[in-house]
C-alpha cells in the first residue's frame, strides 16, 4: 500500500549552495526553471471504485533544485553498472559524465569496474577517470565501457573504498538486484556514519521495475526482436509446415514478448510468464497450431523466457550469481514438443528455432531509448546534487519522479493480462485468451 511515508525519499541534509546552473524560478520568462521543492507527482491519475484510495499520496518531481547539498568543487562522483547488458548504458554514463562536469561543474568522477566487484581492491580492478574526452563518443556503441557482473560485494570493503576515494554520490546503474545492492550499501555508510547519497538509475531490457512506465533498452530490444520476427516469419512461410519458434528476453515479465509481437503483426501465438498454458488436450498449444498450419500453411511462435515453466522441472538449488533461480530452457523444451507432436501425427512440421536474447541486449540504443536514457542521467545528477539518497529515477506518466529503493524493490512490475497491451497481442496474433485450460 502506497502512503505519504513510504514514498518520502531520504536526504542527507539541508540544501544550501546555490546552484550553479543558472536557471529560473519565474514561470512563463522563457528561460528553463529549476524545479520547486515541493513539486510532485500524483502516484495516480486513474481513479475508479477498484483502484485503493491514494489520493493523497504523490512522488516527488525529479529535476534541477536552486539550492543544491554538495559544493561542486570537492566533490567526486562514481558510477557503477551491474547486471546483464542493455541499450543504453553507453548512453547513460556519458550525460551523468556530461551533467556533473559541465553544468555542475564536478571534475572527479570514477568509472567503477565490473560492476560491485570493482568496489572490492581486493580484485585488482582499479576505476576509470571519466573524463567528457573519455566519454565522448561511447554512446554510439552498445554495452558498457565499465563493464558489468552479477552477485554481491563485501559492504564494509565497498563502502571503505569509497570513502577512501573520497566519493560523495554513487550512482548504480541496474535492474532489482542491482538497487537492493544500491540500498544495502546506503544502509552500510550511514552505519559507518559516512554521508553517501546513493542513487539508482533503472535498467532492465525486460521493462520490469515498478513505477517506472519505461526502462531505457526497452523500445530498441523491440525494434531488434520485430526485425528477428520478421525473418522468423519468412522462414516458416518458405517451408512446407514451417513453424518458427522466437525466444525472447523476460524472465517474470513478458513486456518485449507483448511488445514485439504487436509491432510485427505476424506473430501467431505469444506465450508469456504471466499467464499459463498447456500444450496438450483439447485447445492447447499443439492442437491450435496443428490447426493453424492446416488452414495457412505456416505458423510463428514467440515465447518469453520465463514463460511455461509449470511445464519444466525446475531446481531451486541451482541459481545464478544474483540468487535467481536458474530458468529451463523453454525454446528448446517447445521446439521438442512441437517435433514429437507432429511426428506422432503423422503431420509435416518443418520447425526452425530462434533464440537472439544477446543479440538484442547488446546493440546500441535507438533514438527514443536515447532520449530516456539522457534524461534518466540527468535527473540522476540533479537528485544526487541535492544530498537525495536511497532514491531511484522514476518514469511515470511521462514525468520523472524520485521512487525510494525499497519501494521498487519490494514488488515486481509485471503486464497485466488485462491490460491495453495484451488485448492488443490478442487481436494481432488470434489466438485465443486462454491456451488450454490453465490460464482459466
């Protein structure tokens, strides 16, 4: 439940230096104004009798302050990037590295190596200086200049580390994982009696991260996958039988899925996490494609990663080195599937599979991510600036917003299956509500 307290963000002080941007605070004299203190953001903006009552409770507006905590000219800046790779990071680093040095006028400012293990000397992997010359043309390659891992990092050492190298702001460039790391190491300094503002800049490929509408790397991950569908589409229509099956990013939430499948138009079946299916009996997945390619000759499949796995069997033992339990491959699990089925009917199935989930995390951001990407940085600096800590970019409502850490990582955002955008896969794809008896 939302309340005025849980969506208070953290600060480690009063803000008393001006702010050296030179902005205004009049309305309407056409020059940028800094944003008010007070400013905020309603957490809704639908209201009906099923929606909880929270009218009283806003977000804090990101931007610019007119007074700001840290004096520009002894402070020194980290950032850090963890977890898989996304479009964007580039991106990312290169308008915090642009908004510190030149509007803020910051000039130290350490790239952090291989994600939280580069917080550990134990390591041996000594930072970046991140310099506008260092920076000035990353953002045209996918990746990230720093680098990145999965996993832990000893917190005492981290925070001795920064505090050492004399950081103020560290900036945590990630999905959940990386902000419960984020908010772990803020518990840490303030243990220490260390004033650290920690803030976090979301990114997920798979769009999964509450109170943020839209995660930087999203809209090119579609882009990539529409243009992967497409060549899917043309295989299983070149083939007597043919069946493509695409597997796509989204390990809990199937938002690329959805989102790819609306813009190519030629997906005839998506199969998220959200929503179970079978794939034997009357109206499963097998059934209903032995119907499509009776009627149309060709099929295509797109499947989430994390989607169908109440299919597979699963050991909670095995994880990854963010403790996530390690997923079965659902692509390969179908392809298989779909053979034997075929076979045992004595029915032509030509199947090819396509599996490009490093292919589209790992290319450049395309123009709309870039833009996000921009802004995300920029909101960072001014938060950070300010002394706000344990705080994280939001994008709700296409307004930027300050989200406590714990309030993001206390609950996944995942697509509704009553949602816009599942009604819409439905009406491009055909298929019906329910795959099955399952999802009833």
């Amino acid at each position: 439940m939302l309340t005025p307290e849980n969506v208070k963000v953290k600060s480690l002080g009063e803000c008393l230096i001006p702010s050296p941007m030179g902005l205004s605070t009049v309305l309407g004299d056409g020059v940028v104004n800094y944003v008010p203190d007070d400013a905020c953001m309603p957490v809704m903006v639908e209201l009906s009798s099923d929606v909880p009552d929270v009218e009283s409770v806003y977000f804090e507006k990101a931007g610019p302050r007119e007074h700001i905590h840290f004096d520009p000219a002894h402070t020194s800046a980290a950032i850090v990037t963890c977890g898989g790779l996304c479009p964007g990071l580039n991106n990312v680093i290169r308008s915090l590295v642009f908004q510190l040095y030149y509007h803020y006028g910051v000039k130290s400012i350490l790239g952090i190596r291989f994600g939280y293990r580069g917080l550990d000397p134990d390591n041996g992997v000594a930072p970046i200086d991140l310099t506008p010359e260092f920076v000035e043309d990353i953002h045209k390659d996918g990746g990230t200049v720093l680098g990145s891992s999965r996993g832990p990092v000893d917190l005492g050492k981290a925070v001795d580390y920064l505090r050492d190298s004399g950081v103020n702001i560290l900036f945590c460039i990630g999905g959940d994982g990386t902000q419960r790391g984020a908010q772990a190491l803020s518990e840490e300094a303030h243990r220490q009696g260390y004033p650290l503002s920690v803030i976090g800049i979301p990114k997920t490929i798979d769009n999964d991260i509450k109170y943020v509408n839209q995660t930087f790397g999203y809209y090119t991950a579609i882009d990539q996958a529409r243009a992967v569908i497409d060549c899917a589409h043309n295989e299983a229509r070149s083939a007597p039988g043919g069946i493509a099956v695409v597997k796509l990013m989204g390990r809990d939430a199937g938002f690329i899925a959805a989102g790819a499948t609306v813009a190519s138009q030629d997906v005839n079946f998506t199969l998220v996490p959200e929503l179970a299916f079978d794939l034997d009996g009357p109206g499963g997945l097998l059934e209903l494609l032995k119907k499509r390619i009776a009627a149309r000759g060709h099929a295509v499949v797109v499947v989430a990663e994390g989607a169908g796995q109440h299919l597979l069997p699963k050991d909670e033992e095995k994880r990854d080195a963010s403790g996530n339990v390690l997923l079965a491959d659902v692509g390969v699990f179908l392809v298989d599937k779909i053979k034997a089925y075929f076979k045992d009917q004595n029915a032509l199935a030509t199947v090819k599979y396509i599996d490009p989930s490093y292919i589209l995390r790992s290319i450049p951001a395309n123009c709309e991510d870039a833009l996000l990407c921009d802004q995300m940085a920029r909101n960072a600096a001014h938060a950070g600036m300010s002394g706000r800590t344990e705080m994280l970019i939001g994008f709700r409502y296409d307004v930027f917003i300050h989200v406590p850490i714990p309030l993001v990582t206390s609950q996944k955002k995942y697509m509704s299956i009553e949602s816009d955008l599942w009604r819409s896969v439905l009406a491009a794809t055909g298929q019906p509500v329910h795959i099955g008896s399952s999802g009833n």
